[in-house]
C-alpha cells in the first residue's frame, strides 16, 4: 500500500567556492552551517519541519591527501 500524502521538498545552498575558510580559521562545521542556514533561508522552511537532511560532495576524494 503506497502512502500519497508524503510531501517532499528538495532544497538546497552552495557555499562559495572561491573562499578560503581556512584563512578565515573556520572549521568544516562553519561551512556546514552556512549551507544548512543559506537552505534555510531560501527554502523558507521552518527548521523544526525538517525530518532529514543529507549531505553530498561529489569530488571530495578528489581534493583529500
């Protein structure tokens, strides 16, 4: 039995790739702030209807001695 009254929304921020956090002394948990504020925000979503959230990076192997 499929349950249609399911809502879901996908949303989204990017953090700029330009900056240097580390020359700002900023953590990987201020980047994580600012993307999950900047979805906020531009979701106009209350955080407390938030049941999950998920975080991806496609080339992170890439970039990690």
């Amino acid at each position: 039995m499929t349950n249609n009254n399911n809502v879901y929304i996908l949303g989204g921020y990017q953090t700029d790739f330009a900056r240097n956090w580390a020359r700002e002394y900023k953590h990987i948990s201020a980047m994580m702030r600012e993307a999950f504020e900047g979805g906020i925000y531009f979701t106009k979503i209350e955080p407390a209807d938030i049941d999950a959230a998920f975080v991806a990076n496609f080339a992170g192997e890439l970039y990690s001695t």
